[in-house]
C-alpha cells in the first residue's frame, strides 16, 4: 500500500496556520507594541489583547481549515469553510485567551518570576518562563484545533483538532522565548512566535488527521490526479457539484451527485446514485458495492483508488478477482462462507441478516440498490422469519420472481434465482 500520509495536505495546512499566525501578528502586535512583560496593564489593553488573539485564533483555524479541501482556488464552499472556522476559533479563544493568561501567571507567581518595568527578570528562572508560555499556548492551541474539528462537522475531527492544537501550541510556545532572545526584540519575537505557532498547530493538526484517518480516496487519474480525499463522515457524496465532500470538476460525464460513500461498521459501501451514467468498481458496472483495498473507482474520466488504514493494519482483504468470481447459478467453492446472500450476475454479494429485513429497489435508500428501469423504487423485501428468509414482492411494476415463477410471498431454498425486475439473483443460504 502506498505511505499513508499525504505530503501535499501538510505542507498546505502548515502553510495556512504560517499565514494565519503572520495576519494574525499585525492586529496583536497594534495591541502590544512597546508593552513589556511587569508594566502595568490597563483594561483598554486587556480587551484589546483578547481581540487579538480572536483574530489570530480565528485565521489559524479559518485558513487551516479552508485547506482542507483539495483545491487551491477560491470557491464558494472554501469561502463558507474560511468563515466558520473564523467565527468558531475566535469565540473560543475568548475562553482559552482567559484561562491560559491566568495559568501563565499562576506559573510565573509560582516559580517567583518577576520582571522590572522595562521587561527584564530580576527574579526566577527562564525555564519557568517557558514553561508558563508553553502551557498557555497549549490551551490556545487546544482550543483552536477543537474549533477546526467543530468546524470541519465531523465529530471525530473534535478529538483530533485539539490533540493537533496541543502539540502545536507547546511547540509554539518553547520556541516563542528562544526566537524573542534570538532577535532582541518584542515585536520580531512576536511576529515569528506567533507565525511558529500557527505552523506548528496547522502542521499537527494535519498530522494527527493524517495518522488517524480510517479510509481515503486517491485520485489517480483525472484533473485532480494526486489528490487525496479522506473518508471522514458517515456518508460521502461524490459528484461535480460544490457541496459534494469528494468533488469531481471538470468532467462533464460526472453527475452533480454521482455516488456516494457511507459508512457501515468498519465497512464503506459505495452506492451509484447516477441514475444511468454508471459507477465502475475494478472495471465492472456496479450499484452498490462493499470496497476493499486498492478497489479501482471509474466515475466520468476519473479513476480513484479506495484505500483503509484497516487493511494497512493487518487485516486481510480479498482481491478483486475474488470478490467477482462467483457467477449466478453456480455453487461457491467448497470451504466458501456460508452465510446467507444473493449474488448477481457479476459476482457481487449482498449479505442477508438474520435480524433485519433487507429492501431492493432502485432508491438509494434501499439495502440492496438495483439501478435498473425494469426495477420499481421499492421493489422486495427480503424478510428472515421461521429460521429462513422469505422474498416479498413490494407492489413492483414488473413483479418479483421465484424459480421462474411470478410471487407475491415465497420461501427461498438455496441456489433459489430471485427475479427483480430484469435483475437476477442467486440465493445461497
């Protein structure tokens, strides 16, 4: 398998947490000019400095999140991701700006650290000092990584964000003292403090996602080849209309929603909501499909390769030729796993659970999705009653067959071929 970590989405979020700390520099460093630490802080000063460290937790997290996305042009929805972002992390910066000023001082009184007025300290050590920065940055940090994840609506990204956030943060703010001692000034020590500490928290952010990402898409061929597409919500919509998570621009052929992707346990069933234009799994028309590792995707002129952190880890998937190998009417293997499914003509296995009710039909919302026209909407259900499963025809428009013959209700036998529509399926129990 291919490394999983994606360079390219890194260097973009380290790059827009550089660019949101060296905005967020010029409205603080207004605030700040000329302020040394032991001089005496006016309330006009305090709001102030919350204002601005607002705006500096509100462009790290904005631009950190905007680049989620794999486009580096400006559109509509990176407009909308740059704005939630903004407003999320700068409210929560109002809390973490108080708390951590109030441990930064707490540590400071704790390890008796003073300053003069003019900014020296003349009592205390400077590892105390660091160590007070580094863990008021953390709280920002923390808190700025927690508003991407809230941003980003993914609940999972929560936890992520604010560990990223953490560890940026301590990054930023060791180095913060060390640059300040490095450059003899206030102002160039907050510029680079604060630019080093939207880098480091973009950059962990981005790693700790990288790291802990369960499933992903890469591009592999197309106008977007190289990008990656990380599989983070409970359904994934694929097509050339914005709003898509995994958006395909460019190609004509692509359908404003042509599939999309949900999620099942540690599964990822890719669903053809075309309506026609067809979705291709490892080169085979497909309208529902459990994916595997390297499955080839073919949407338009686009080729994406699916790829799970699952697999990665040990556990084994089968090949594609396997999982397509079993044609209608003939019996699997000896040895073959004998729980109950239909199989199509392609080979593909829908499993048939014994304590729910399983729907076909050309709605996505079916378990069991058949983008034929000679399919209705709802078309059968297949039911598990009295240690077996029985097919129900669902008032279709073409009828339900059993064996050949037309059913309104009938217990299915293994090696039992259930007609939808044009569709047949073998049974195997």
């Amino acid at each position: 398998m291919e490394a999983d970590l994606n360079r390219r989405q890194l260097f973009l979020k380290g790059l827009a947490g550089f660019v949101g700390g060296a905005l967020g520099w010029m409205p603080n460093e207004l605030v700040m000019h000329g302020h040394r630490l032991g001089e005496a802080i006016s309330v006009t000063l305090v709001l102030g400095n919350y204002v601005g460290q607002a705006i500096l937790a509100g462009l790290i997290g904005g631009l950190v999140l905007a680049v989620e996305l794999p486009l580096v042009v400006i559109t509509p929805q990176i407009k909308r991701r740059l704005l939630r972002g903004f407003i999320i992390c700068a409210v929560l910066s109002l809390f973490s700006s108080y708390f951590s000023d109030r441990i930064f001082n707490s540590v400071l009184q704790w390890g008796g650290v003073a300053f003069s007025p003019q900014g020296e300290m003349v009592h205390g050590s400077i590892i105390v000092l660091v160590m007070a920065r580094a863990l008021g940055w953390a709280i920002e940090g923390a808190l700025i990584g927690v508003g991407v994840g809230v941003a980003s609506l993914v609940v999972a990204n929560v936890i992520k964000g604010g560990l990223g956030g953490l560890i940026g943060g301590v990054v930023g703010g060791l180095s913060f003292d060390a640059i300040a001692a490095a450059t003899q000034g206030g102002m160039a020590a907050r510029f680079f403090g604060f630019s080093a500490v939207g880098l480091a928290i973009g950059l962990f952010i981005g790693l700790v996602h990288e790291l802990t990402k369960a499933a992903w898409l890469k591009v592999e061929q197309g106008r977007l080849r190289g990008r990656e597409f990380p599989l983070e919500k409970a359904v994934v919509g694929i097509g050339r209309a914005e709003e898509n998570d995994v958006g395909l621009f460019g190609d004509p052929a692509v359908k404003p929603r042509h599939a999309q992707i949900a999620r099942r346990g540690h599964d990822f069933v890719l669903k053809d909501l075309s309506g026609g234009a067809n979705v291709f799994v490892n080169g085979q028309a497909v309208s529902t499909a459990t994916l595997r590792e390297d499955d080839r995707i073919k949407i338009g002129d686009y080729e994406l390769r699916f790829h799970s952190r699952k697999t990665a880890a040990g556990v084994s998937a089968p090949t594609p030729a396997a999982r397509h190998a079993a044609p209608v009417g003939r019996a699997p293997a000896a040895g073959a796993a004998a729980s109950p499914r239909l199989i199509d003509e392609n080979g593909r296995e829908f499993p048939l659970r014994a304590d729910v009710s399983t729907r076909l039909g050309r709605e996505t919302d079916n378990e069991v999705v058949l983008m034929m026209p000679s399919v209705s909407r709802y078309h059968a259900v297949v039911e598990p009653r009295d240690g077996g499963f029985f097919v129900k025809d669902l008032g279709s428009h073409n009828g339900t067959y059993v064996g050949g013959q037309r059913v309104s209700e009938a217990r299915l036998h293994d090696g039992d071929v259930v007609g939808v529509g044009d569709v047949q399926l073998l049974f195997r129990a």
